[in-house]
C-alpha cells in the first residue's frame, strides 16, 4: 500500500493482518473484511480464528504466517507485556512482517513501552502507529470507534482507509506514544463518569424515583454523556456482561496513575476510582462490564 494509492483509494485493497481477535479484534477484522480488505487473523485461542474466516477473512496458525505478506499489521492485546510478546521475537511482527509495512498497535498500553517499541519497529524497517481506541464492543462491531493516533503524520496518512474501516473519529494527536496517552486521559474520564453514574443511579433508586424517567432527563441535558447512554441502562438491568473488562480498566487506571505521578500531575478523583476498581479485580469481578462499579457503590450504601 503506497502513500499515493492510499491517499487517492480509500477503497483499495489491501493485505491486513490482525493479531488478537478478542472481544473488540473479532469486530474490527470483520469490518476491515466488509470494506474489502484481505484480512489474516491470528488468536491464541482457534475459535476466534474459525470466527472471522466464517466472515471471509482468513485465518493463520502463527503470528509469523499471519503478516508475512500484510501491508498492514494491526495489534490487539490486552497490555504492554502482550503487546511486546507477539511483536518482538524471531517468531514475532517486526520480524516477519514486509518491510515498509504499517504497524498500527490498537491495543491501550504505557506511553514508555509505545515510544520504545516504535523505536525498534523503525529499525526493522516497519512504519509504527499507536492508534488505541475508544468506544468498547459496541463500538467496534459499529465500526465508530475514536481513534486517537501517534506516529509519523505521513503513516498516519496512509493508513487512515484501514482506521477509518474501523473508526469515526480518527484524529493525529502527535508523535509515537501520543496516542496513548490521550488514551490514558480517555481512560481516566470514562471511569470517573462511570463511578458518578453508579452514585447516582444509587441516591435515584433510593428515593424510589422512576429511574427510566431520570436517566431520560439527565441524558437531555449537561449530565448527559455517552457513558450515561451506553452504561445506566446497565446498570438499571444489573446487566455487567462484558463490553470492556474491569480487568482492563483496572491496568488502564494504573497507567494513568502512574503516568501522572511522573508528570507530577495530581488525580484524586481518578486515584480515587482506581482503588474502586482494584478492589472490584482483587474480589473476583475482573470480568464483568466496567459499568461493574456499580455493584461495589450500591454494597457501600447496603443497597442490592
């Protein structure tokens, strides 16, 4: 895929590999398909691999064989360390993938680890991108994810018919490591709406209010959000599937409290929030919807 094709066809086709086909990778592998892309995907786990195959992309029995002829590699893992293990490695993207392939990394890891694997993608002759993602499932299997992007503005450029597959709001924030640390602030934002959400879902419920009929009102106004949208109707249901693991905001949450201890930045409401969803992983509810955090508030005020 050569700046020029890209810039001028964001339809044309283009070889894409994408590793970890998890709840938001599935999804976006299967947009990428329905946009016209050769999509090979690789998961630890096969089922995921049968998955996307079944949509028309094609599955690969190793990270080697999955980007050994991809334009376009794009990286889907649950943190910094997972992200290292299938990217660095005699077995792993940067050796194996062509050279002058984009290297687009989705997954939300240390602002340090991004800069410092970017640096090792360039000499491999790769093009690196860390393009995190906001939006969780739903987002994804929409293909309306917000897309917030470090690297070079001139990849940047020629891998934005790939993102915008996958994304609504695509936006350049700066060089290697920007992105995730705009995500990092993303991460900080939802968690906190979500706690206030959960508190007020339960002062609500306690004065016996239509809740339904609050949530309509408040959504129409200044205490709207998408988190509101997406997340009270949750928690009205008590309905915690996972869209996006406590688990993961978990390890989020620590990224930003550490990142912002280095800057010297202070976050009591997000520290605060942080301790909330710790002790909701360290109890065994790492795997329930983020919107979870509801479940502990109603239990500190003696509420179901």
């Amino acid at each position: 895929m050569s700046n020029a094709s890209a810039k001028t066809n964001a339809s044309a086709q283009t070889n894409v590999a994408v590793i970890g086909l998890g709840i938001m990778g599935l999804p976006m592998a299967v947009n990428l398909v329905e946009a016209g892309h050769t999509v090979t995907g690789y998961n630890r786990s096969e089922d995921k691999v049968t998955k996307l195959v079944a949509e028309g992309g094609r599955g690969a029995s190793s990270i080697a064989d999955a980007v050994k002829d991809a334009e376009v590699v794009i990286t889907m893992v649950p943190d910094s360390p997972d992200v290292e293990g299938v990217v660095t490695g005699k077995d792993g993207v940067f050796a194996n993938a062509p050279k002058g392939a984009v290297w687009i990394d989705a997954s939300s890891i240390r602002p340090d680890v991004a800069v410092r694997l970017a640096s090792q993608a360039r000499e491999a002759g790769l093009r690196p991108l860390d393009a995190p993602v906001s939006g969780g499932e739903q987002g994804a299997i929409d293909a309306v994810l917000s897309i917030m992007v470090g690297g070079e503005k001139a990849d940047f450029d020629d891998a934005l018919p790939i993102l915008q597959a996958v994304g609504k709001t695509i936006v350049h924030v700066g060089p290697s490591g920007s992105g995730q640390t705009v995500k990092a602030a993303n991460q900080l934002i939802v968690a906190v709406n979500i706690q206030a959400l959960s508190e007020a879902i339960v002062f609500l419920e306690a004065y016996g209010v239509d809740t339904d009929a609050a949530l309509t009102v408040l959504g129409g106004g200044l205490a709207g959000s998408k988190v509101l949208d997406q997340k009270g109707q949750k928690m009205l249901d008590r309905n915690f599937d996972p869209g996006f693991r406590l688990a993961l905001h978990n390890k989020d949450l620590g990224i930003v409290t550490s990142a912002a201890r280095e800057a010297g930045v202070v976050v009591p409401l997000g520290a605060a929030v942080a301790q909330l969803v710790t002790a909701l992983v360290a109890r065994g509810d790492g795997g329930l919807d983020h919107s979870g955090l509801f479940k502990l508030t109603a239990e500190l005020s003696g509420k179901n």
